[in-house]
C-alpha cells in the first residue's frame, strides 16, 4: 500500500512539474464520428489514474461483498449438519460414560444431519441394547438395514457389531437374521477371527454340532481366541454331538462317534469330560470306567478331579475303590479325600462320604492348611441332610456362603 502511495505521489508530481519543464501543456485530441474531445495531458494523466483508482476500490468493495455472501450461504447451509456432527459426539461421550438413553437419543437424532447413518444408527442399536430395549435395537438395526448391509458398503466390523445385536436378543427371528448376515458373509469367517467365533456360538445355538466342531477346528489355530474360549466351545459342542448321537439312535452311535475321533482329540479335557457326562446321564458304567480308572491309577491333577465331581456317577464302586488305595499312600491328600466324599455321596454312600468330608475339613487346623471349597462344604451339607442331621447340614451351608 505504500508502495502505491509513493508512485502516485511521483506519478502527479511528474505530471505537475512536466509542462513547465517543456513550457508546453500539450494536448490529446480523441474524435469519434463527428465527436471530438480534447484534453490536455495533465487532466487526461489524472483522470485516469482516477479512473484507475476508483476501479481498484470497486473491485476491492466487491471481492469482500463476495466473501460475506460465501460465508453466509456457507453457514446457513451447513448448520444442520453441524449441530448433527456436535450431536453425534455428544452421544459417543455419552456411551462411553454408560448413559446409554442419552446416547441412544443422540444417536438417532444425529443420523440423518450429520451424514453418519450407518454409524449412528449402528451405535444407536447398541446403546438400546445394553438398556434391553429389543424393539428400539429392532428398529434402528432395520434402519441399518435400509442403508446396507453389503461389506463393501459398511465394512465387516459393522457386521460383526450386528450380528452380536441380534445373537444377544436371545431370540429365534434374530438368531435367523444373525444366520442370514453370517452366511451372506461366509467367505470372510476363514479370514477373519471375530466373524468364527460368532460362527461357532450360533452354530452351538442352532444345535448345528458337527459343524460347530469342524469351526472349533479352525479356532484353535486363531492366536486371537483364548484357550478357555476354544474348550467351552468344546464342552459345549462335543456333548451335543454325544448327546444327540445317544438321543436320537443309540448307545452304539454314541461310541462309534467316540472312537471315531483322533487320539489327540480324545485326551483334551473338555471332550473327555463331555464324553463321560453323556455316559454317567444314561448310566452306562462299563465305557465310563475303562476311561477313569487308568486316569485315577496316575495320580491326575486337582482340577481333574474337581471336575470329575461334576458328574453325576450313581455306580463308582471301581472307582471308589482306587480312590481309596491313593489315601492309603497319602491319608492328607486333600484332592483325594473331597474326590472319594463326592463318589460315595452321588453313590449314596453317605456314611463313608461324611467321614471322607469330615477328615477333609480337619485338614483346615492341621500343616496342611484349608483345602476345600464352597462345592465340597454344599456336598457335605447335603450329606448331612440325608442323614437327618438339619443342624449340621444348616451350618455347612452359612460356611459355605461366606466363602
């Protein structure tokens, strides 16, 4: 700007001085048809530097009218989409303080404004899941739907999220629309470990076992699912498959499909354990104790007894007998002695279970230290319960519900 000024300064000072310099004015002679206009230089240097002048000021005066103009149609146009982008915020601040109504509203509310349905109504359902809400989770999970549910559209993380929506409701129509986004994206469960296990917990749902154990299959290769996910699955699937196999032919089947398992299937916890649970439920003694006993002859682990307890084995006189034989060699052997009470308890054996629980709890006040828990206190108590003794079985059960 100052630079202007300065040349406009020099500009009209050489224009001033010039003629006397020259001691002439001189003129310019402009004729258009018959029209002639004759100016000396002087005026005509300044008028067009005016000119010149008051054509920068317009151009400046109407470059900013521009400006205001954008800026007005700029906000008055984009505001709804931007209360609808502060609101969609305001609602994932609210989800993740747990506020799930408010969440829920302004979810909804931002869906359509800010241009982010699919999310908004995506986290919308979610929220009114976690209030219980099925109808509204219903509502905003088919608004999704209108929008898409394709996986080029929306990406497989907004599947999954919908899929686990529908599979929570606990319900038959949306177990079947669960099944539906699954097998419409069934090609992404051998790349992708989060869409597996929803297929195995829905196939476990559906009572679909022989293909949920082929799925756990592939499980165990995922380093992103647990071990203790793979062996409920486990549990869950192989005494399905047992289950049904006695259920709807025969003892036989059942073996057969037993047998027809690998060695290596066979010595996993969870299916052995399902395998016996099939067993003990329809009685069948013999196959239950050729599994067993060779088991309780090595001297097994804690937990491997804790969860022989768990069955319910009416006739374990085999079994009761090798359990005895290991307390001859160590009569403090707390595993032993809650796994021996447990035996004679479902075997209704009570004398020899009370006297089995009772050395177990005396084992509290020895070097031994406690090693019962709440289960052995219940079996104890029930044990006293059969035998008439309510006072007893009355204070096992308050020790048992402290622990």
């Amino acid at each position: 700007m100052i630079r202007i000024i300065i040349a406009l300064i020099i500009f009209f000072s050489v224009m001033a001085i010039s003629p006397f310099l020259i001691d002439e004015k001189g003129y310019i002679l402009i004729a258009m048809g018959n029209t002639t206009i004759e100016l000396t230089v002087l005026s005509a240097g300044i008028m067009l530097t005016l000119l010149f002048i008051a054509l920068v000021i317009s151009l400046k005066l109407l470059r900013g009218g521009l400006n205001i103009s954008f800026g007005t149609w700029n906000k008055l146009a984009f505001a709804g989409q931007r209360r609808g982008i502060a609101n969609f915020n305001k609602g994932l601040a609210a989800y993740m303080l747990e506020d799930y109504s408010q969440a829920e509203a302004l979810f909804a509310k931002s869906a359509i404004p800010s241009k982010r349905k699919q999310s908004a109504y995506l986290l919308a359902a979610s929220a009114s899941a976690k209030l219980d809400l099925n109808s509204n989770t219903n509502h905003y999970l088919a608004l999704l739907e209108k929008e898409t549910v394709k996986l080029k559209d929306v990406g497989l993380e907004s599947v999954i999220v919908n899929i686990k929506l529908l599979m929570n409701q606990d319900k038959t129509e949306t177990y079947a629309k669960a099944r539906a986004l699954i097998d419409e994206n069934h090609k992404q469960i051998g790349h992708d470990a989060r869409l597996l296990a929803l297929e195995i917990d829905l196939c476990i749902i559906e009572q679909r076992f022989a293909q949920a154990v082929q799925y756990i299959a592939a499980a165990r290769k995922e380093k992103t699912i647990l071990d203790e996910t793979v062996q409920t699955w486990e549990q869950l699937a192989y005494y399905g498959s047992f289950n049904e196999s006695i259920k709807q032919h025969d003892s036989e089947v059942l073996h057969d499909n037993w047998n027809g398992l690998s060695r290596k299937v066979k010595q996993r916890e969870a299916v052995l354990f399902a395998y016996c649970k099939v067993l003990t439920e329809n009685e069948i003694t013999e196959p239950l104790n050729k599994l067993l006993v060779p088991l309780f002859k090595k001297s097994p682990s804690g937990d491997f007894l804790k969860q022989i307890r768990n069955l319910p084995i009416k006739r374990a006189d085999e079994l009761i007998a090798i359990v005895q034989k290991q307390l001859h060699k160590n009569i403090h052997s707390g595993k032993w002695l809650s796994c021996l009470g447990h035996l004679a308890m479902k075997s209704e054996q009570y004398s020899m279970a009370e006297k089995a629980f009772g050395s177990l709890l005396k084992l509290e006040d020895t070097e031994y230290g406690t090693q019962y828990d709440r289960q052995d206190l219940q079996a104890f108590a029930q044990v006293h319960s059969k035998q008439g003794q309510f006072q007893a079985a009355d204070a096992l059960w308050s020790k048992a519900n402290s622990l």
